[in-house]
C-alpha cells in the first residue's frame, strides 16, 4: 500500500536563524512545485536529484511572495525514508514556518505524526526497528559516549548480531529437521542432540555477552541516577553547583535550606549524571522540611549512586552514621567536605564506615577535590570496562527485556537437551529464542508496539 505525503517542522520551534519544513511521500516534488518558485522557474520535477535551489514560495492563491528559501530535493529510494523527500529550508520565525506549513498541508500534504518520518524508514525497510529506536537516542545523547553507542546501533552493530544469532538457530533447526527426516546413522538422536546442545549453548553465551553490556549501556543512554545526601549544611548544594558549574541551588549556613529535591543532568569525564540534590536528611519538626526529608528518604531508596556528604568540621553524629546504615549494599562515595576549616571528623572511622568505598575530601569553597570526586565518579562506572566505540553496548530498556525473555528460553533448551527431552519439544524452546530475538529488530512485532515506539518521537523526526 502507498503511503501519502507527509509535511512537519522539523527543527525546533522558536526563533533562530533557519527553520526546515520537511516533505516525504509520492507527492513531495508535486506539492513543492506549487509553492516554489526558483530563480529562472524551473521545475522541482525537471532537476537532478539530490540538490538544493533557492527561490520563493508563493502563496497560490494570492501570488504573494511569502519566503526567501532554499530547497532542497531528493528522489527516493535513496533518502532517509526511501521516499521523494523535499526539505523546505526557511528564516527560523514562528510565523514564516508555520505559515509554510499551513501551505504544504493546504495542497495536499498531512501534519506528520510523532516519528512517522523514521517509522517510514522502519516500514519501507530502510532501517530494522533497534536502528530507528537509536535515531531517538542520538537526539537524546547527553555524552559523547552515550552519542557513540547510539550511532553504533544506528549503523547496525546491535542489528547485525541478532541477526547473526537467528541465522544461527535458524540452520541449526534446519539440520535437525534433515537428521530427523533423513537418519542415514542409528545414532542421529544422539546427534541431533549434540547439535542442538552445542549450538544452543554459543547463543546463550552471546546473550549473556550482550547482557553485561545493559548496565552500563542503559546509564549511558538514560543517565546516572545520582542522589547527594548527607546532613544539612554539610555542602550538598554547593557540591551540586560544583558538578554543574552553575548556581542551581541556593547555598547558605543555614540548615534546611534545601526544601525539595532538585534534579540537573551533568556530564562528569562520559558518564552522564542524573544528579538529584536533596533535602538534608534529619528529624525536623517543620513540617515543609519533613516532607522534603521524606523525599530524600524515597529518592535514595531508587539511587544508581549515592554521593554521601560529611562535614570535615563536625564530628561524627549519629545522623550520619544513620546515613551510612541507609546506604548500605549500594555504590556509593564518601566525600568529606570543608577541608579549608579545622578538622574534627575522625577519618580513620568514616573510612571504616565507608568499607571498601571510595573516601575523598573536598573543600568546595576552594575548589579543591572535585577532579578527584569526578575521576572517582568515571573509574566506578568505567573501570575495567572496553570502550563504548569497541563493544556493542545494550542500553534500551525494550531490548534489554526481550534479552533476558531469549536468555531464559535459550536456557530451557540447554536444559531439555541435557536431559534427554524429546527434540520436537526442545525445538519449541529454540524457536521461541529465534522469535524473540527477532522482536529487537522488528522481524516479528505487533503494530501496536510500533505505533506506541514510535509515538516517544519528536515531530518532524
């Protein structure tokens, strides 16, 4: 079935210096021929391919001049949607491209829906849905490193593995249908099962590979989730300035300042952060400061990391030491703060609190200690990790999911071939490994899931 013609505003919305009106579909080149008009009026339809051209765009049924443009055309199937595509490159004001807009739809063109230019890539076959998923992630990337295991997926590193593990399953279900159908040995269902068990383990194997990639991979792509706690008044809010370089939060001596979480993204030598500041964490009978305390309390409950602030300057309280029970079994780092004042904290306690955790002291108000808390903060998540650009990372949630649904199918087999269950019911398992595998890259997908994937998009993407 033909899909129609398309139009939306495809970069922000807002004054800037260009704006660009995006066409896809049979009548792009027809529709842009009765707005455009170039300098020596030729035709969008008499040009080569892949060119721009400046001109006009004229309202047809007033002959107006509405604006200066450059036009840009390209015939499929070698664009992003393998469709005629026609890009509309205007002064970047809110009424010039939405007037543009107007005209594309009033000759002819509909309002694209969230996605539809990349679901069309999807539809027509010119990416497999993990390549469309990461053209989102690109846009999102908040890290060099989160922007290059996007574009890994893009290119179809993820595609290409999944798709060499089906096959895998796929010749492996073939040859033991031709051991069944063809038992040239008496021993074929010995075999058959050897076969199956081989081959069944390698899938599983690289499952797991694939799996060990998704901690990191998912924090690349959604971000760090990183609570500061501690006291108040011990410097949270100046160490969320520092990590930010920005005054976000108000910094006074004092207590209870901070009321209400506060959330910044911040990227700390690749990693992002989600960096959550929040209320000092204390009984308090003002009520307002309660609920913020409650808050913290919740937030640090759902951490990835926790950075946990100390006062150089105070001794240990049993609030901190409260902090240190309520953090137990999670990553955290211990940042002792205010080294610029006289010492009473005993260090020799916090590092036996802290365990095998990082301890570094700080003094934010002289900027000292914050390259070590950030080299800290990289080597946690990093260490002894490959590079993003060396590896086919995981890191969307869909995926990661359907892994762990092939990793437990993958395992029945194993089991099943291990323990002699018959092989048509081995190969249900197998199957099922084949099929789920093929979710990730939409060889086997229900609409609905593709609509509501491709609903998350911006227009005009």
């Amino acid at each position: 079935m033909e899909l129609d013609t398309i139009a939306a505003i495809s970069t922000p919305m807002g004054e800037g210096a260009i704006a660009i009106v995006r066409l896809s579909g049979p009548d792009s080149i027809k529709i842009a021929d009765k707005l455009f008009k170039s300098i020596g009026n030729k035709k969008l339809s008499e040009v080569a391919t892949h060119t721009i051209h400046y001109g006009h765009i004229m309202d047809p049924a007033t002959n107006e001049v509405v604006e200066e443009v450059m036009v840009s055309l390209m015939r499929g199937p070698k664009t992003f949607t393998k469709e005629d595509v026609v890009e509309i490159n205007c002064h970047g004001g809110l009424a010039s491209v939405n007037r543009l807009l107007q005209l594309t739809t009033s000759h002819g063109a509909r309002i694209a829906e969230p996605g539809e230019f990349t679901k069309r890539a999807f539809l027509n076959g010119r990416i497999d849905l993990s390549q469309a998923e990461a053209v989102m992630d690109l846009i999102r990337a908040k890290t060099d490193r989160a922007m290059n295991v996007a574009l890994g997926q893009m290119e179809g590193r993820l595609s290409k593995l999944i798709k060499h593990l089906r096959q895998e399953i796929l010749e492996t279900l073939a040859q033991v249908e031709v051991n069944i159908d063809y038992p040239e040995y008496d021993d074929v269902e010995e075999m058959t099962q050897q076969v199956m068990l081989e081959k069944s383990k390698y899938i599983k194997t690289e499952i797991e590979k694939l799996l060990q990639t998704s901690q990191q991979g998912k924090i690349l792509r959604e971000g760090l989730a990183t609570v500061i706690v501690g006291r108040p008044n011990v410097g949270k809010s100046s160490l969320l300035n520092s990590l930010v370089q920005e005054n976000k939060a108000i910094v006074t001596d004092i207590p209870g300042t901070t009321r209400d979480v506060i959330e910044e993204y911040v990227n700390v030598r690749g990693v992002p952060l989600r960096l959550l500041d929040t209320a000092g964490i204390r009984e308090t009978e003002d009520i307002v400061e309660r609920i913020g305390v409650e808050k913290s309390r919740k937030v640090l409950r759902e951490a990835d990391l926790i950075l946990l602030v100390l006062n150089y300057a105070d001794d240990l309280t049993e609030e901190d030491k409260n902090i240190f029970k309520a953090t137990e079994g999670m990553d955290f780092i211990v940042i002792v703060n205010k080294t610029d004042l006289p010492q009473k904290i005993d260090l020799e306690k916090v590092k036996e609190l802290a365990g095998n955790r990082k301890v570094i002291t700080t003094s934010l108000v002289e900027e000292n200690g914050v390259d070590q808390l950030e080299e800290a903060i990289s080597s946690l998540f990093f260490e002894g990790a490959i590079e993003a650009s060396d590896m086919t990372y995981v890191s969307n949630s869909r995926h990661i999911s359907l892994l762990n649904q092939a990793l437990n199918a993958i395992s029945d087999a194993i089991v099943g071939a291990e323990t002699g269950t018959p092989i048509d019911i081995v190969q249900i398992d197998l199957t099922r490994t084949w099929e789920i595998l093929g979710e990730i890259i939409g060889e086997s997908v229900h609409e609905s899931l593709i609509n509501q994937l491709f609903s998350q998009f911006c227009l005009g993407k």
